[in-house]
C-alpha cells in the first residue's frame, strides 16, 4: 500500500482495519439432519446453514483507540490506501470527495 495515513485525533500512523460480525447458524436436527451429523451433538463447523445478521467495519488507532467507519469491499481481499483515507477523511468532512 503507498502513501500513509494518520489518525486526526491524536497524529499516530498506527492504524488497524477491523471487521466485527454477528452470524445466526442453523443446524438441522431429527429426521431432517444429514445422516450421521447433528444427532448427537451439535459440533460448531457442522452448520447448515450461517446468516450474518450485523457487520460493523471500521477504522481503530492503536494509540487513542479513536474509531472511524470504513466500508471494505468484500470482494477483494484487502484494503485500499483510499478506503482508508476515506475513512479518516470522513469524519472531519461533511461531504468527502475521493478521486483514484
């Protein structure tokens, strides 16, 4: 990633991107579960089904813990350098603009 960014509360550049999700998992149980599974005992990778229900993504310093909201595309695994700065941006802007 090029370029750096820094936190506006307090100038540290030590930044953490942090995605905190809530899921519903569904095990199907008596005569509709799957042959052998979930009879038993419910075992935490045996789902049938998971709905993710919250999601929270988010900026955070490591040195005043202050939080800024950033949406990370799911589809590409990272970050951008103008997510970030969107971010951080974001919150002292009424209506940020981001170009690139």
């Amino acid at each position: 990633m090029d370029g750096k960014i820094a936190c506006p509360q307090c100038g540290s550049n030590n930044l953490i991107a942090k995605f905190k999700a809530s899921y519903v998992y569904s095990y199907r149980i008596g005569e509709h579960a799957p042959e052998g599974e979930n009879k038993d005992e419910f075992l935490p990778f045996l789902f049938d089904n998971r709905e993710k229900v919250d999601s929270k993504e988010y900026l955070e310093c490591e040195n005043c813990r202050a939080t800024f909201p950033c949406d990370f595309n799911e589809d590409t695994r990272g970050v951008s350098m103008t997510i970030l700065q969107k971010a951080i941006r974001s919150d002292h802007t009424i209506d940020p603009e981001f170009y690139g």
